[in-house]
C-alpha cells in the first residue's frame, strides 16, 4: 500500500517514513508542501494514505486537504500531523474532511492505532 507522507521537515519525513517502516509499511513516497504533494499525488495515483503536516510554505496542510477533497472526493484517507500548540486547528481540519490527526511528538504505536484503520 502505497503511502504520501507531506512535511516541510526533511527530518520529519525521514522520522515518519522509518516509523512506518517498523510497522510493515515501507511503500512511500513523499513531498515537502501542498504543493509537491498534489503533484506527488498526481503522479502516483495508487497513493492509498497521505499524512500531512499543517504548518508548511506555499500550500499548508490545510489547504492541501481542501484541494484533496475538491479534487479527488473522499476516498483518499487523510491524516493530519499537527503540534500539541495547534490542536485546536484539528477541529478545522476534521471540518474539512480530515480522516484523523496525529500529535508530534508519537510513538510508533500511536502512529500504528491512528493509520491502522486505513491500511490494506
Ligand atoms: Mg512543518
């Protein structure tokens, strides 16, 4: 299954693909804003996951997700990755269309019960 993880961080794209590593998912692919990612999803359209970031330049995660919605409809699972400070904006997001958030810092297992219900 094939996974887009979207995060400005180059540390945190390599923090969340290794995490996925360790629960059997190693099939990603990833970008480092909204706009790359739609590009990325453009490209790879067997992408069956994307896990965002929030804060990001030139398309942030939240209208990443509007634009995923208005585009692809509502099929493709979307998880936010936000910071405890933004939690509010998750309420935002799930408005949006959002399948689920995430809070940084997460462990493995975290990251495994939040993606769980989406994998195939
Ligand atoms: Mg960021």
């Amino acid at each position: 299954m094939k996974i887009l993880i979207v995060d400005d961080s180059s540390t945190m794209r390599r923090i969340i693909s290794n995490t996925l590593k360790t629960i059997g998912q190693e099939n990603v692919v990833m970008a480092g804003d909204g706009v790359e990612g739609m590009a990325m999803l453009e490209s790879n359209p067997d992408v069956e996951l994307v896990l965002s970031d929030w804060n990001m330049p030139n398309m942030n995660g939240l209208d990443f997700l509007v634009k995923i919605r208005e585009t692809k409809g509502k099929d493709l699972p979307v998880i936010m990755i936000t910071t405890e400070a933004e939690k509010a904006n998750v309420i935002t997001a799930i408005k949006s269309g959002a399948n689920n958030y995430i809070v940084k810092p997460f462990t493995p297992e975290v990251l495994q019960e939040k993606i769980g219900p989406f994998l195939k």
